[in-house]
C-alpha cells in the first residue's frame, strides 16, 4: 500500500484530510463537532416531546435548540398556516431572550421569503461577517414554515451544520403538526365533554319536567275528579230539593188540610197526625241529606269564607243561631286543608243539629304555633257516654258521624278531641300540624 492509499484510508476512518503532516488538531475539532452535533440531537429530541404541550410551546422549544447549536446570535421559526406565526430569540448582554412582538427582523425577512419561495437551503451575507442560514420545514413535500438564523462570522458552516438545520427544520414540520393535530383533538374534546354534560343536564331537566308534568296531570286528574264528584252531588241535591223535598213539603200541607178537617177525637185524625210527623220527620232528614251532599265551592280559596257560607246556610236550613270567630288566619290555605276543616265542621254543625237538640252553635278557628285549631261547640244535650268512649265507632246511625269526623283528622294528620263541657253541650276540638300535611 502506497503513501496515497494509506492517507485515502486514513481520511475515510477519522474524517480529515491527510494533506498535511499533523492531522490532531483537525481531528480535535471534528470531534468537538460530533460531541456537539449528538448534544443537540438530545436538544432536539426533547424538544420535539413538547407536541401535548401546544405548538407555541413546541415552537419555542425548537428555536431554543437552534439558537444553542448553532451559537447563533438569533433564531426565528416561522409558520404560515393556518396564519403566519413567529416565534424567535436572540443573545443579548443579558443572555438569551425571546423576541418582543414587533421586533426588527429586516436582517432576515429576505431569507425567510426566499425559503418559502424556493423550498430549499439558503445562506445569505448579513454584514459585519455573520451570516444568515435558513432551511424549509416540509411536510408531505409542502412548505410549512422555515427555521432561521444568524450566525456569527466565526462559526465554521459544513454539510453535517447543514444536515443538523434541515433535519431539525423538518422534524419540527411533524412535530408541529401533531401539536396542531393534539390540540384540535383536544378542542373536539373540550367541545365532545360540553355537548355531553349540556346533554345530561337537558336530560335531568326533562326528567323533572317530566316528574313535574306527571304530578301536573295527577292534580289535574283529582281535581277533575273532585270537580266531576261536586258537581254530581250539586245535582242530587238540587234535584232532591225541588221534587222530594218540595213533594214532601205538599204532603204535609195536604195532611195538615185534613187534619183541621177532622173530628179530633176520629180515629182518621190520629192516622193523620202520625202521617204529618212522618212527613214532617221525612222533610227534616231531607234537608239533613241536602245540606250533607253540599260541597265546598271548588273556586272558593278562602277558608274564612267557605266557613262563613256554611254558617249562614245552616242558619238557613235549620233556623238555628251559628257563629262563626275567626283569629290569624291566613288568607290563603291549601285546597286539603280548607276541604278538610270545611267537612269536619259541616260534619260537627249537622251532628249538634241532628241529635244535640242545640239552640245555638260556634265555631272558632284560629292558627297558633304551627297549628290550625277548630273548635265547634254547641250548647244542647251532650253526646252520649258510649259515643264519647267509643274509641273505634261502629258505623251506626248514632256514630257514623263520629267515625267520618275522625278519619278526615286523620287524614290530615292531626287529632280530634270531643269533651262535655261543665256548662253543657258538646265540643269538638281539632288541632292539625301544618307541616304534618301529607304531601
């Protein structure tokens, strides 16, 4: 092997000419160069796990890393879609900083325009001996963006510098994209999560709507029902009113007719006599029925009023002298317990009438710590022993009463209380909770 084979060899193992006789110091800075070249591929590899980071973050990491591998004075990457975006940094005598917006580029918007315009390396004179070196950043052949910079006179420039800038500039084309296409993918996702959350809150708010509705239609189906119910026993009284009851009344006239017709001391007069009481009997249980199958006035909201109309048509249809006291009450009630009270005191007012034999009856009620209070009370004969210890009543003529006023009470949650007064009659008391109302 001759002289020239050995250097040719020599050349091939350790990257230097063999052209003069000392090769160290050549070798040295190739190896400085190769030490610094595998340093910045370091750079650029961490540089390039900033993609989840966002592009701006990507981009500036990117910038970093040419500004330090090429010792550069300043360092600007530019993207051109979907709209132009720089980002740059420079050396200044307070070390490294990044570009303010609006910074002079004029040294090198030239080389940024002829890189995207040629789509390949340029190298431009910048005065003073540095240099402008710019590289395209290609993605599927297509031009993105390019990274530039400036470098000092200086520094040495070779085919590896120029393999470093234009792997960097294209690896950073991928890198850019996939921070674009992260970030979108995470803006469908921000948006995907919205839909979804608006989408279960419309559905929690059509569920209680729609449990809103049930309990809608379920009021509207009682108070239908209930309307439906006054309405029939509006009509049975009346029509019992103006035929049995009007019926019975002329039967008893027409007995009385023949009574004073009659010899007292006939055996006709005494039967007639018997048939008037009968009649008579039969207009009072009449009456009795009528005023039972009166309802509530299913517009009246007032409980105070519906209490004052029972009154005076009870004074009405039995001429007996009922008054009505009233204290704290609101103007305003529920429908339940208006209904409930109304009933229980129509229930009380016909009981004192019917077997009381009262004169006179009362009726108090009042709202006091948390609680409506009734009190009717009557000044007749009192209510039988057996019907006042009766716990359970049995329905019978007597108690049958007694048993509806109890389970209307209790229906509203409260408690029925019936004494005999030292000064006579019968008192009802009913004290209902209100915040014990059935819901």
């Amino acid at each position: 092997m001759d002289d020239s084979d050995r250097e040719h060899l020599l050349e091939s193992l350790i990257g230097v000419s063999a052209s003069r006789r000392t090769y160290y110091s050549e070798y040295r800075e190739n190896e400085r160069r190769l030490d610094r070249a595998i340093a910045s591929v370091a750079m650029i590899s961490g540089a390039l796990c900033n993609t989840t980071s966002g592009v701006a973050c990507l981009a500036r990491a990117v910038v970093e890393v040419a500004l330090q591998h090429f010792d550069a004075s300043l360092a600007v990457l530019v993207l051109n879609a979907p709209e132009t975006s720089r980002w740059g940094m420079r050396r200044t005598a307070r070390g490294v900083e990044p570009l303010e917006p609006g910074a002079d580029l004029a040294v090198i918007e030239g080389a940024i325009t002829q890189v995207l315009a040629q789509h390949g390396l340029v190298m431009r004179e910048a005065g003073a001996g540095m240099r402008v070196l710019g590289a395209p950043m290609l993605l599927s052949d297509q031009v993105v963006g390019a990274l530039v910079v400036v470098l000092h006179a200086g520094f040495t420039m070779d085919e590896r510098e120029l393999s470093v800038l234009r792997t960097l500039a294209n690896q950073a084309a991928v890198a850019v994209e996939n921070a674009r296409l992260y970030e979108e993918s995470e803006r469908l996702r921000a948006q995907a999560v919205a839909l979804y959350e608006d989408a279960l809150r419309q559905k929690t708010e059509l569920e209680e709507k729609n449990r809103q509705l049930a309990k809608a239609r379920y009021r509207l189906a009682a108070a239908r029902q209930n309307e439906i119910l006054n309405s029939e026993r509006t009509r049975i009284a009346r029509d019992l009113h103006d035929s049995v009851a009007q019926h019975l009344i002329s039967i008893g006239m027409n007995l009385e007719w023949c009574r004073v017709q009659l010899d007292p001391q006939s055996p006709v007069y005494e039967r007639i006599c018997n048939a008037k009481e009968m009649a008579r009997s039969a207009v009072t249980r009449m009456r009795a029925t009528i005023f039972q199958l009166t309802p509530v006035n299913g517009a009246q909201s007032s409980l105070v009023a519906a209490l004052r109309e029972l009154a005076i048509d009870f004074e009405k249809t039995t001429n007996l002298n009922v008054q009505l006291h009233t204290a704290d009450v609101p103007p305003m009630v529920s429908v339940q317990l208006a209904s409930g009270l109304y009933y229980i005191a129509q229930e009380a007012l016909f009981n004192a009438y019917k077997h009381a034999r009262a004169r006179q009856i009362s009726i108090a009620i009042h709202f006091h710590s948390g609680a409506a209070h009734l009190v009717i009370a009557d000044d007749g004969v009192g209510i039988a022993e057996e019907a006042l210890n009766a716990v359970t009543p049995e329905p019978t003529a007597q108690h049958f009463g007694l048993r509806n006023m109890r389970e209307r009470v209790q229906e509203l949650g409260g408690t029925l209380t019936i004494l005999r007064p030292p000064v006579g009659g019968t008192e009802v008391r009913v004290v209902v909770p209100l915040q014990e109302l059935p819901g």
